[in-house]
C-alpha cells in the first residue's frame, strides 16, 4: 500500500468526503425536506388562491387586454401562471431558499462541533469546501428550478395551455416561442442567485452560526433593493447585485431585448468569483476551534 500525505496507510485527500455522501447527508436534513416541500407546494396554493377568487371584481381592463397587470394574467394558461409565480418569488422566497443551502454547509458543521472531525478525518480545507459548495450550489439550483417547473405544470393542468400575454401591452407571444424563452429566463434567475450563494458560503466559512451567515445574505438583497430605489445615486445602482435581476421580463416580449440580462450575468458572476475566492482564503487560514 502506498503511503499519502497523512502518513496513514492507503490515504488519498481525492477520497474523503465524496460528492455523494454529502449529497445524502444534506438531503436528510431537515430544513432541505422542509424548504423543497414549501417550494412544491407553492404554486397549488396559488392557484388555489386564484380559484377561491375567481368570483372577485377585477380592475378594469383597456383595449386589447392593455393595462393588465401580471396577477391579472395569470389565469389564462400555464405558462402565465409560472411567469407570475417566479416574478414574486425570485426576490424573496428563492434567495432565502439559496441562502438557506449555502449559508448552512460549513456555518452548520461548525454549529454541531464536526467541521474540526472531518478536518482531522483528515479531509483537506480545500477539499472540504470544494465539496461543500458543489453539493450546496446543486440543492440551490435544484430548488430554484423545482418552483418554476412545478408552477408550469400546476398551471397547466388548473388553467390549461395557451399563450403568453405580456403585462401592460397586451401583446400576445406564441406558447411554442415563449416556451424555450421561458427555460432561457430560469437559468438567467439561477445565474443572479450565485451573488447570494457566493455571499451565504462565504459568510458560512467565516462564522459558526449559520442563521448569521443566511441572514447575512438575506439582508444585502433587502439593503440593495432599497438602495435601487434611490434615484440620486443613478448610474451607480447598475453596479447593485440585484439591479438587474428583473431584466428577464424583456426576453418574454415579442421582441426580446437581452441586454439586461447580458449586463445581469456579468455582475453576477463576477461578484461571486470575488466572494467565492474570499471565502477559500478567509478558510484556510481560520483556526477552526468547533
């Protein structure tokens, strides 16, 4: 047998702590349970909402369905319904559910007292957060897709199949075209929440208290979306994590204009390429004492 670093027998830092295991260790957790099964939910309890209010007076309308707001749309077929369900719950809602994922993997070890045992396993520091941000980013991921295709699907089968309309206008944009533009405008909201999982993990490396680290990143998407709404700070607002993160609502026109989002995933992915290097230098120096 060959001898590794660790002076152990056999040892290899590429074996410890593989993918799969975290993968079920993270799933059994309670609180993955629990936010998947709100996720899930959340688009019958809309459209149940709808159903109990159907009988409702609605504001009235323009010409040609002009002066309709989103809500007021998103009863005429599946694909309206999942539009509306992402726009209210993209800026709450998933950035929680990101924050939750990342701002947990290390902050939560260190909470339990484990992180310094599977240190001493010995599992490297590098590997150790590699591995933690891949299988964090993977449930992150999977939770902002999972609320989007199960509100498609609910949508669907309670309001049926047609096409998009979009708010305002009232112009209409054929199911077959909004489709893929659709699938296009849930990557674009997977590449603007990497600013709060890049935020949560590095605030996750950095302390051991975990509701610190999720509503560390909670709380600079609530300050900046304050701040973009200060007209006196112009321009520099387009430089805000969170400036462009409305952007999609352009790809869903009948003349798609992607500049913004273009502009939203460059910020984007420069911001968590800082964070996440901070994150890997603030860890291998910490002295991990829990």
């Amino acid at each position: 047998m060959s001898t590794g670093t660790a002076g152990a027998p056999g040892y290899s830092a590429r074996r410890t702590l593989p993918l799969s295991v975290e993968f079920v260790r993270q799933l059994r957790r309670r609180r993955t349970l629990v936010m998947f099964g709100l996720l899930l939910v959340l688009p019958w309890v809309l459209a149940a909402a709808f159903e109990l209010g159907a009988g409702q007076p609605r504001p009235g309308q323009g010409a040609a369905g002009t002066g309709l707001r989103m809500s007021d749309l998103a009863t005429t077929g599946g694909l309206n319904f999942a539009v509306f369900t992402l726009s209210v719950s993209a800026t709450f809602l998933l950035v929680v559910a990101v924050a939750l994922f990342c701002g947990d993997t290390v902050a939560g070890e260190a909470n339990w007292a484990s992180l310094r045992y599977l240190l001493a396993a010995p599992v490297p520091r590098g590997r150790l957060l590699r591995q933690k941000l891949i299988v964090a980013l993977g449930y992150a991921a999977a939770a902002v897709c999972a609320l989007p295709l199960m509100a498609l699907l609910t949508g669907t089968l309670v309001f049926g199949w047609a096409d998009v309309q979009v708010p305002g206008t009232g112009e209409v944009v054929p199911a077959a075209v909004a489709l893929p533009r659709f699938a296009l405008v849930v990557g674009y909201v997977l590449v603007c929440q990497l600013v709060v999982a890049s935020l949560a993990f590095l605030l996750s490396a950095t302390t051991d208290s975990p509701l610190g680290a999720v509503g560390g990143a909670v709380g600079l998407v609530i300050v900046c979306n304050i701040l973009q709404a200060v007209d006196a700070l112009g321009g520099v607002r387009e430089f805000l994590p969170t400036y462009w993160n409305s952007a999609w609502l352009a790809a869903l026109t009948p003349e798609p204009d992607l500049s913004g989002m273009l502009r939203g995933v460059a910020v984007a992915v420069a911001y968590s390429s800082i964070l996440i290097a901070v994150a890997f230098r603030r860890f291998g120096r910490k002295d991990i004492v829990s």
